[in-house]
C-alpha cells in the first residue's frame, strides 16, 4: 500500500482586488466575477512508496508548499484525491504549528498533544527535544523571542522525535547555521536508513540528487517530471536555462562576450557523430547535436585520464533552422551527478558566426583537467541559442559521455589545491610552560 496516493490534485485560489468585493459576489450585488482565479496545482498525481525518499524542486511559485500542506492536512485540495497513511510529522512554514505566547518547553508539548502524545510520552521525549534543539535558557521562555533560527532548531528536534512513519520538510534547514544543517541531514540519514518516508521541498539541488532517490518537479502548479533525481535536476535547469536570464543592470542586448575567438569556415571539418549515452534529452530541435567526444593531447580518444592532463572536448552539431546567435557548451558531473564544472562559448568569450539551416559546426574545447579525486565522471554536451545570460536550449544530453579520472598523488576532497606555504619559526627556545594541575 502506498505511504502517499496523490490523484488528479488541484488547488485553486480566489484573488480579490478589494477586500469588499468578497462580500459584493458573496451577496450577488454584482453579477460579474469580481475575483480571479490563482492555479496553485493542477491535475498532479503520484505515489509514494513507503521508505522512499523524494525530492520536489521548482520555481518559487510553482506548487511545492501548496502540495506539501495538502499532504500534512493542513490544506484541503479544490480537486482531486490525496490519501496518506501512517503517522505524519511536517516541518513547513517557519514556526508554523507554534504559538508566540507559549514557552518553548509549552509548544513541545502542544505539538506532541496535536500528534496524539499525552504528556506523559512527551516527557520521556523532552530532554532529547532539548539537547538537540539547543536553544538553552530560551526553552522556559516566549516563541515570539525566539530567532528565525531557534524557531527552526526547535521545530525540527519535535519533528523527528516523535516517531514520524512519513516527515515532509519545506525548505527549512536553509534557516540553520552549517553545523545544525549538517546535525539535521545526519539524523534524516538515519531516519532514511530506517525505512521511513521523507518528502524534502528544498532549493538546494545538491541535496536532492545526494540525499533522495527520486525527485518530482513542479512548474505553475503542474507535474512535469518524476523520476531519478539527477534527471529531474538537469530538467529543472534546463526550464530555467530556456527562460530569461536577465541580471539587474545588464540591457538585453549584453552577452558578456569579450571576443569574437577563433573559428575557420570550410567545406570539410572534422565531425565526431558518436553519443556513446543518452540517459536524458531535451530542446527545441532547431540544432541537433551529432556527437561528442573526449581527446588526449596526442589526438586520440581517451577514456581514461589524470587530473592535469590537457584534453579537448569536440562537440558536433547539425542546424535544421537558422540561428542567430549559436552556443555551444558542456558540463562535467561526478558520479553523483553534482556538477563540478561547465563551460560554452558565450561564456569563454567566443563569438560563433549565424548558423544556418543544413549547417554543421564542431567546436572544440581544450582544457587541462583539474586535479579531482579520482572516479567516474560524465560530459553533457549541448548547443543553444542566444548568450550566456539569456538563451534557448536546442538540444542537451545528460552524461553523453563517461570517463575515468585517476589521481597520481593524495587528494584530500574533491579536489588538490595549489596550495604555497610560508611557515614562521622561532630562532630562540623557551621554557616550556608547565602544564596547569
């Protein structure tokens, strides 16, 4: 049986201009609608499996939180089915479920009533409460003192203290410092390991793609994507590279280009026309990317390299309509599929000429290779439209092509630094201080 059955959900909202004109259409004093209708959700559903951890990325605006309080039973939907089973703990709005006036150590055991435990049970729970929220002195005191971040520390040691079958999080361990976030993805480790369901609404992409193992993607309220989340991730990021990407200040005619580069215009050029994997695809097809493949500085193609080796990374694509303003580009993501690095030709200041229809460019993209820990990584290819700051993705292959990177000396991370150092000794000796006790 599923943890979370979600059928053909939506939610509407009625915006009003004025407050007074809810009263005028409650009344029919006025025969036109005075209000419009807000799509927070439309037609989504899914299911969720018990002891699966899933991520729900998207656009501010798009349905996360909306869906999250439909799940939590907070919110009812305008439509649709929505049956969740098991015991259910949400962290979602900052402080929502507290009441100001009450002390810390009151809302404890208001919120542990709320979930149907007397306070003989939240007794037992309270001192565990307490050390992990670590808010001291403030626990005997009013919410309403409490900071945005002892709001937060509070309301997470509740949440998964009570023995939660299903926990949905909203975006809210973006409020915690870094050793309380990292205390909080331990615990969500251990809860995860234990089988238990857990639905993170985040911003962080990282997190998803290390920490779920499936991903939904909301935008304007609709479902567009469900499924491995380093897919659901690119997808995401190609929703927003194909929308605008304007910077305050910059007019739209700014590229950030700095040179026309170095291209040669001939009727034969070296072409790769090999995708050696295709794990996801998107574009509008206006280009269509041939191949793409991965050299060492002899020329030849290479599969297995080192961390400060020269390499080139050429990239063949065929235009089927004319553009403009053509870029090329790639990304190279780990194992996990985190993004280390990206690069294309706005960016590097290489201006292509107009692509036209039938045409084919290859560009080749020569790099040395930062010295990483050694491992697995992949190359994406793509080739869009516009420039750096706003364009229109043509054509994106997730991890087209895999390559292993090995390490000839100790690597601490994910990567070596160079690093210089200057140390500072003393030319005289001293006492050595006698130890206190």
């Amino acid at each position: 049986m599923p943890a979370i059955l979600a059928r053909h959900l939506s939610k509407k909202y009625q915006i009003y201009r004025r407050p007074g004109d809810k009263l005028l259409e409650i009344f029919r004093l006025s025969k036109a609608p005075l209000h419009q209708e807000f799509r927070a959700l439309e037609d989504v559903s899914f299911e969720i499996e018990p002891g699966q951890t899933v991520g729900i990325i998207g656009q501010n605006g798009s349905g996360k939180s909306t869906l999250l309080q439909i799940l939590a039973g907070i919110m009812r939907p305008t439509a649709g089915d929505c049956r969740v089973s098991g015991k259910v703990s949400a962290l979602l709005e900052l402080g929502s479920g507290f009441n100001p006036e009450f002390t810390g150590r009151e809302n404890v055991f208001m919120n542990g009533a709320i979930l149907g435990f007397d306070n003989r049970e939240m007794e037992k729970r309270f001192a565990a409460i307490a050390r992990f929220a670590e808010i001291g002195d403030f626990m005997e005191q009013p919410a309403k003192t409490y900071s945005s971040g002892m709001y937060m520390r509070l309301a997470f040691a509740v949440a998964i203290h009570v023995d939660p079958d299903i926990l949905l999080i909203d975006e809210a361990l973006a409020v915690g410092d870094l050793v309380f976030q990292q205390r909080c993805m331990h615990h969500m480790n251990r809860l995860r390991d234990s089988g238990k369901t857990i639905i993170l609404v985040t911003h962080d992409l990282g997190a998803v793609t290390k920490f779920c193992d499936r991903a939904l993607l909301l935008d304007r309220g609709q479902l567009l994507e469900d499924g491995k989340p380093d897919l659901v991730v690119q997808k995401y990021r190609a929703l927003v590279f194909e929308r605008e990407r304007r910077y305050d200040g910059l007019s739209e005619g700014t590229t950030g280009e700095t040179s026309d580069g170095e291209y040669t215009v001939s009727e034969e050029i070296p072409i790769v026309s090999t995708i050696p994997n295709i794990d996801h695809r998107f574009g509008s097809g206006e280009a269509r990317l041939l191949g793409v493949e991965l050299f060492d500085e002899n020329g030849r193609p290479a599969r297995e390299l080192f961390g400060g080796q020269r390499v080139t990374v050429r990239i063949s694509a065929e235009f089927s309509k004319d553009i403009d303003h053509p870029i090329f580009g790639f990304t190279i993501r780990d194992r996990m599929g985190i993004e280390i690095a990206a690069s294309n030709t706005s960016y590097a200041g290489c201006t292509l000429p107009p692509a036209r229809q039938g045409q084919t460019f290859t560009c080749d993209f020569s790099l040395v290779l930062p010295e990483m820990a050694a491992g697995g990584y992949s190359i994406s290819p793509a080739v869009a439209n516009g420039n750096v700051l706003k364009h229109d993705m043509c054509d994106w292959i997730d991890n087209a092509l895999v390559f292993s990177l090995n390490s000839q000396s100790l690597i601490y991370g994910m990567l070596k630094l160079d690093v210089k150092i200057h140390s500072y000794i003393s030319s005289r000796r001293e006492r050595l201080r006698q130890p206190i006790g």
